[in-house]
C-alpha cells in the first residue's frame, strides 16, 4: 500500500494522496452494513491530474471509485474491496457562465446548490432539485440523473446536460457534445455515460442548460384522509391537464413522523398529504393554483396555500428534510425507490405498507407522485442485524411488486450496490447482454467502480 501512495504522490502531489478511514468512505446507505475498504484517497485538481491516476491504475488493474459529495442512496460511492478513491471535491471550477446564452460550463465537482444559485443569481434556472442539494455535486447527479420535486414538469438532469467531458479507463479524455443543443452525428455516448453510475467513466466537466426562471412559483397543499382519496385527487390534477411543476405526496406514517417541523397547521389525525406547485408568470401561476386548488380541494380535509416568499421557502425546506426526519425515527432506514404507473401508486402506497407489517418492520413511503415515484422506506435501528436482514427481505418484494405493477426498481438513486442483479427482475437476457457489453467495451479491465450496476447478481 505504500508503494500505491508513493506512487499516486509522485502522479498528483504528496497534498492530493491520502489513505482514508473506514469512517470516510460511507455515502447515505451507511446502516445497510456495507464494510468500505480502499487503499488510497486522491483529490485531483484537474481532468489532466483524473487522465494520469486512471492511465496508472488500468495500467496495473488498481480499482478506482469516483465519489461526489457522498448522498446516494445505492453504495454506489462506497468502495468493495480496495483501490482508489477519487474524489472530485477540488474540481469546482465554473469554466463559463453565459446568462444570455442561457447555459453555463462547470467542472463536476462543483455543489448542485451552487450551480443552481448562479443560474437564480442571474435571473435563470437550473431546474433539477434533489434533496441534500448542498452536499451532492453536479458530477453526481448526473452520475445517477438524479431526479427531484420539479421533475415531473421539467424532467430529470440528464435532460439538461448538453455535453459532456469525461476521461475513460484508459485515461484518455473525451468530449461528448457541448454548447450546443442538438447533436444526432453518432450514437447517443452521452446518454450512455448520464446515469451509468461511474461505472463507464468519470464525468469531469459539464455543459448545462439553463431557462429563464418563472415569475412566480404557488404551492398548494391539501390533506386526505386516506391513500385511496389521496391518490384520485393526484389522478384528478394529472386527468384535468394541469401541468404543475411538481406534485409529490406522502403517506400518513410519513406526515405523522415528520409532522413536528411542518410550517402550518396540520390536524391531530395527519393524513395523506399531496404538495402541487403552478409555476409561470405571475398571473399564469395564480390562475392554475386556483384551478389545482378546486382540483385537490374537492376530498381534502384540509388545504393551505401559501403565499408569502418565506412561507413557500420553509415549505420546500421541509419537504428537502422528510428524508432526513424520517431517518431520525429509529436512527435507520432502509428506503428504495422504486418506479410504477402513476396511476398504481395508491396501491404502490398500501403494498409497501403490507410488505411491512409482513416482515414485522415499521413502513411509510413518499416522493413524486407525478412520476410514480415511491422511496418505500422500513425503518431499522443501526446495528441491529437482525431487522437489517428482515428489511431486505422486505426490498425484494418491493422490487418485485414494481416489477408487477408495470414498474422499475429504480428511478432516481440507481442499482449502485444496494440493488445489484436487479436489472434481471425487468429486462429481457439479450438486453442484459447489451448493458454488460456496452460495459466491457468502455472498460474492458473493469477498474472502474468494480462491483456497482450489475445487471446480474
Ligand atoms: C436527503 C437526501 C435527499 C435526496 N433526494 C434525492 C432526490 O430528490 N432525487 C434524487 O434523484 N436523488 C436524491 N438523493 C440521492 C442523491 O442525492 C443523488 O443521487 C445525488 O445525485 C448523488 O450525488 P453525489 O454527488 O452525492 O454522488 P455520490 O453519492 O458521491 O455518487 C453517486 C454515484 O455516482 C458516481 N459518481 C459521482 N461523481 C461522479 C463523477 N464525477 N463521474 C462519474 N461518476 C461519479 C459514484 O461513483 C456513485 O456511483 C437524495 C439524497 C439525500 C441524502
């Protein structure tokens, strides 16, 4: 292990190379009893620094991890069984900033937050929202194309990413589309490397897109008293062509757990809460808030509109930090998030209920109900191997109810580690080829976060 960190020294600086604690080396799925275990950690300040430490490594089949701010909900951060981590923390510069261009150019290292502050500072819009926005890095969120609240109108990351630096195995650099906003010359390598988890290359720079940031954004919030109401009112928004910019919901245990820190009124019995946001200019946003109002409000017991900056501001704020409460409970969460028609969430709600109290854990569940997006969550307490094993037992019927359901085991966080194999419960064998294919071709050595995205277990 010496000889790795003089020699990583002598490629970057003695600065840039350090080996890191056990303790270092968790991202978000830390009670899921992963044991992280590497030989080096290096903080390259350059695509030029990424290039020489990924040439050295492929060179000798040395492992190495890219890691971002350390949020994802799959391992996919976390190193197996040695090698290199390599963090982009240092890489945060923004190479350019063209707000009349509507677009700026940032290394991934840089903060989602951070990137989506510059675009508010300069009257724009970066529209992807994923919690924890002030730990993730840009780099990561395209890693796993995070998603958010606002995906539902505006889609996903990858949607804004119009092109792409990145160095391969071989430590060689590439550059995938650019400042530019179509691209069809050759087969879509960009898509290719927006959610493949570090697995195919490590991201180094991005071109992102940015619009003009709507006038007004007006949330309405309305309470149910059970999944079943609260589902139809999500299906009467959707069937009445709103097109708010986001529509999330969350089950009564959610609410219930998190209700301490809610800025409003919420009565004693809680509910099933769904949260819509109209977006546009003044009068537009006022306008369809009336109209999701009269469409939310027909079952409600309860609906809060708030109006005030501050309001709205604490509102989100709250709604960033559900995760985070609902972790608090019991100290622990095992949370997956899987994918199903919109239309079978109600269901989607009450199974993950069922599988629960089948597996003796304590359930809830919230997310993106616009996109059918469940974090189906158990509650565990950390170290308690026993609950531990009954939760994951309890995922495996998760994945296969959305699997039953028309669904996806994943649409936001990816397989990363936690769910590996799980791409064989939904697609065909010949397509499970291609998918290992195309990894085998971009890293025929398999050095790249070895272990993570596997198709099959
Ligand atoms: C409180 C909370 C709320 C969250 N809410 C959401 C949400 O609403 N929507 C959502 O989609 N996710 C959400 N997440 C999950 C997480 O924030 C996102 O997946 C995020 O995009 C991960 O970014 P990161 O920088 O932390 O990546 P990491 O966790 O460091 O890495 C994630 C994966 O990307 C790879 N990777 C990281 N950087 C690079 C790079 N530069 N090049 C190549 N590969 C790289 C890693 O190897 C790993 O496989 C949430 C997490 C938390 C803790």
């Amino acid at each position: 292990m010496q000889s790795l960190i003089a020699a990583l020294s002598d490629l970057l600086d003695a600065e840039s190379v350090r080996v890191p604690t056990r303790a270092q080396l968790h991202d978000s799925t830390e009670v899921r009893g992963i044991e992280p275990r590497a030989d080096a950690w290096v903080t390259p300040r350059s695509t030029d620094d990424v290039g020489r430490v990924l040439a050295w490594c492929n060179a000798r089949d040395v492992a190495v991890i890219p890691r971002g701010g350390a949020t994802g909900f799959a391992g996919g951060a976390v190193p197996l069984h040695g090698g290199v981590v390599l963090s982009l923390e240092r890489m945060n510069r923004v190479r350019a900033l063209e707000p009349l261009r509507w677009r700026m150019h940032v290394e991934a290292g840089l903060t989602t937050a951070h990137v989506r502050r510059l675009a508010r500072e300069n009257g724009l819009l970066f529209p992807p929202d994923p919690g924890a926005g002030e730990q993730s890095q840009i780099g990561g969120n395209i890693a796993t194309n995070a998603g958010g609240p606002h995906a539902f109108k505006y889609g996903v990351t990858g949607d804004w990413v119009s092109g792409l630096e990145a160095v391969l195995a071989s430590g060689e650099v590439i550059t995938l589309g650019g400042a530019i906003t179509k691209d069809v010359a050759g087969y879509d390598l960009l898509g290719l490397l927006i959610g493949s988890e570090g697995t195919l290359a490590i991201i180094t720079a991005a071109w992102l897109r940015l619009i003009p940031a709507p006038e007004a954004a007006l949330p309405v919030v309305a309470l149910y008293g059970d999944s079943v109401a609260g589902a139809a009112a999500i299906e009467r928004v959707i069937g009445s062509g709103l097109a708010v910019a986001a529509l999330e919901y969350l089950d009564a245990h959610t609410v219930a757990i998190a209700a301490r820190g809610f800025p409003g009124p919420l009565p004693e019995s809680g509910g099933f809460m769904v949260i819509a946001e109209a977006d546009g200019s003044a009068a537009e946003a006022a306008r369809l808030a009336g109209e999701v109002a009269a469409a939310l409000g027909e079952d409600a017991s309860i609906l809060l509109e708030p109006r005030q900056r501050a309001e709205i501001d604490s509102l989100w704020r709250w709604r960033d930090g559900v995760s985070l409460a609902v972790t608090a409970r019991l100290g622990g969460k095992v949370s997956e998030d899987i994918v199903v028609p919109f239309e079978r969430l109600g269901e989607a709600v009450e199974a993950t209920l069922a599988i629960g109290a089948r597996h003796g854990l304590a359930a809830c569940s919230w997310g993106h109900a616009g996109d059918g997006n469940l974090h189906a969550t158990f509650l565990v307490e950390p170290g308690d191997a026993e609950a531990l094993a009954r939760a994951e037992s309890a995922t495996e019927e998760l994945f296969a109810l959305a699997i039953a359901l028309g669904g996806s085991v994943s649409g936001e966080h990816g397989l990363g580690w936690v769910k590996r194999g799980q791409l064989a419960r939904q697609w065909e064998p010949a397509a499970l080829d291609l998918h290992d294919g195309v990894k085998a071709l971009f890293d025929p050595r398999g050095i790249l976060n070895p272990g993570k995205k596997l198709s099959r277990a």
